[in-house]
C-alpha cells in the first residue's frame, strides 16, 4: 500500500514538473511580446461602429472618424521620414541621387509589423475590414506637396501578371495621417449619386466633381475595388485633388482577394493556367480521389496538385 502511494507520488511529481516546463515556454514568449516598446505612442479607442460612416454603396466606402491617434500618425509620418533619409545616403553611394530624390518625394513602404505601433495598426485593419493581415501589402507612406495629386485611377489590375501575388485589389484603406487645410482631398468621381453630396465653399474645385472626402488627420476611408462577387468595380475610380493649403500625408493599405505574404498560396491559375497534370485525373476524379487523396490531388501549400481541374479547384 505504502510503495503503491509513492509510486503514486512519483508520478503526480513528474506530471508536475512537465506542467511547470510547458508553462514556462508561453509565460517567456508572452513576456517578450509585452517587452516590445511602443516608445509611449498611445493606440486609438478601441474599435467604436459609431465612428464609421457609410457614406456610399456603390461602390462600398465607408469613413472611420478617428482611426489613428494623433500620436500613431506622427509616428508613421516620422517613420517614412526616417526611410526616406536613408534611401538618399544609400542612392548617393550607387551614383544614382536623382532617382531617389523622385522617389522620397512620392513615398515609400513600411515593413509588416515593423514595430508595436504598426503591427497594432494592421491588426486594427484586419479587424475593421474582416480580411486577412497576410492579404494585405505593406503600408505605403505618400507625401503630397504643394500642387500635387493623383489623377484618378483603379486600384485594381489590369493585367493577369500583378495578379499573381494574392490576386486583385479588394480593398483600400487609406488613412490619412495629417490635416489637410485645402485640396487634396479623395474624390470618386464615379460614385452613384454624388452629385447630392452637400459641398460647402471648403472643398477645393477638383472636388466637386465627384464624392469627396477630406483628408483629416486619423481619419481613415475604406473602400472596396471590387463588387462582392470578385467582379471589377469600375465605380471605385478614385484620385487624389491637388493640394493647396498645407501637405498631405497619406497611408494606404491595399488588401488582395489572397495572400500577399505567402507566394504558396500564389494564384496557380493565373501563373500556369487551370490543368490537369496527369490523363489519369478525370477517371481519377471520378472515382473519388480528390477527396481520398487531396495532397496529391489537389495540393496543399508549397505543392501544386496533379489534378486540380478534374478537381474543380480552378477556373470557372
Ligand atoms: C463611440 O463613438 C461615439 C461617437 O464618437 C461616442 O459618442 C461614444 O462615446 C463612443 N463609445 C465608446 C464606448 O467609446
Ligand atoms: C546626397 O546627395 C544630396 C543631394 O545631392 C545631398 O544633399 C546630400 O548631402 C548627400 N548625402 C550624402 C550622405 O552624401
């Protein structure tokens, strides 16, 4: 009885140990999350349905009144600065300075989850939008001076080749990160009934001429580029009005229909086409194995299966 309870005792002791050692691993790895430092940037309030305004439906744009903190977006914008000092040094060492001084002018691109605030940013994003962080291309920085602007233009592709990685542009979201005090605001000229959008004497004259939204700062527009069915919508023609009073500070974030982080998960179709590998696969198919056998079959990531047109995966 008494060797029965240590044997007993033994085992209890071991099991504890293992739980004590599997415990540690999570408590470390959440502590170095908590140890990242967001250098006292303090993130928005929490996700507010009231702050978001629809403010078109065709095509689908939407308005989220104070999406950043004052303090993200003089983050972001000291972040692009930064970036945009070192391309100069680095151009100047290849003999190429001119062409970076175009490009630091325009913008440049953040890292995914470069640091607390950004990666607190892009998850905000994903939940706002309820698409996928890994769809998403990096945030891209603009900066607009004086006079300048973006003439109107899609977000989605034309060609089958910009496809390749995640597909179409799905979603925008463009977040503006200063104030502008005239122009430069967003206009979508196409947008189904823009003419009854009230505009005061504070709108520039580009932006009469379609549904306007003016470029405050943490403010934040998302708007779809293509219909709900994965259609391309011509409606979200969209440009940039020419600034007059101010600079303009932009951020936007372009969401595919895939995954942008992951060339697995490239789109096979558009990179070889919708086929069958093997004449076997129709009878292959029929007889149930794309269902017994689905790696091989149909593919799994990092794999292009035999069989993925008698399969259905692909094509129409
Ligand atoms: C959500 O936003 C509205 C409008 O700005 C505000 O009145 C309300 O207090 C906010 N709610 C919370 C929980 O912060
Ligand atoms: C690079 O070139 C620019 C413009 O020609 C100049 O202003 C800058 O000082 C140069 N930087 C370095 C590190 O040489």
């Amino acid at each position: 009885m008494a060797m029965i309870r240590l044997r007993l005792r033994g085992v209890l002791l071991a099991l504890a140990l293992l739980l004590a050692a599997t415990a540690v691993v999570p408590v470390l790895l959440l502590g170095e999350v908590a140890e990242e430092d967001d250098g006292g940037v303090a993130p928005a309030p929490p996700f507010n349905s009231s702050r978001v305004k629809a403010v078109s439906w065709q095509p689908r744009i939407f308005v989220y009144s104070g999406f950043l903190s004052d303090a993200e977006c003089d983050h972001l914008v000291k972040l692009a600065k930064k970036k945009i000092q070192r391309s100069m040094v680095a151009d100047n060492d290849s003999g190429k300075s001119v062409m970076s001084e175009v490009r630091t002018s325009s913008g440049m691109f953040l890292n995914k989850r470069q640091d607390l605030v950004v990666r607190r940013i892009e998850e905000r994003i994903a939940a706002w939008t309820f698409l996928p962080e890994e769809n998403a291309e990096n945030i891209q920085i603009l900066r607009y001076e004086h006079g300048q602007k973006y003439e109107p233009h899609f977000d989605y592709f034309h060609d089958k080749v910009n496809q390749a990685r995640g597909g179409h542009r799905y979603a925008t979201v463009l977040m503006y990160i200063s104030t502008v005090h005239k122009g430069g605001e967003t206009v979508f000229p196409n947008a189904k009934g823009w003419e009854s959008q009230h505009k005061d004497d504070t709108f520039s004259e580009c932006a009469q001429k379609g549904l306007a939204v003016k470029p405050v700062k943490g403010d934040a527009v998302l708007f779809f580029s293509l219909h709900a069915d994965g259609v391309p919508d011509p409606r979200s023609l969209h440009g940039s009005c020419p600034v007059i009073q101010g600079e303009k500070w932009s951020a936007p974030k372009w969401i595919h229909v895939r995954s942008y982080e992951n060339p697995q998960a490239m789109d096979e179709d558009a990179v070889e086409g919708c086929t069958d590998r093997s004449e076997h696969c129709a009878q292959w198919a029929a007889a149930g194995e794309c269902g017994k056998n689905p790696v091989y079959m149909v593919g799994a990531e990092g794999s292009v299966g035999q069989c993925r047109k008698s399969c259905r995966v692909c094509g129409s």
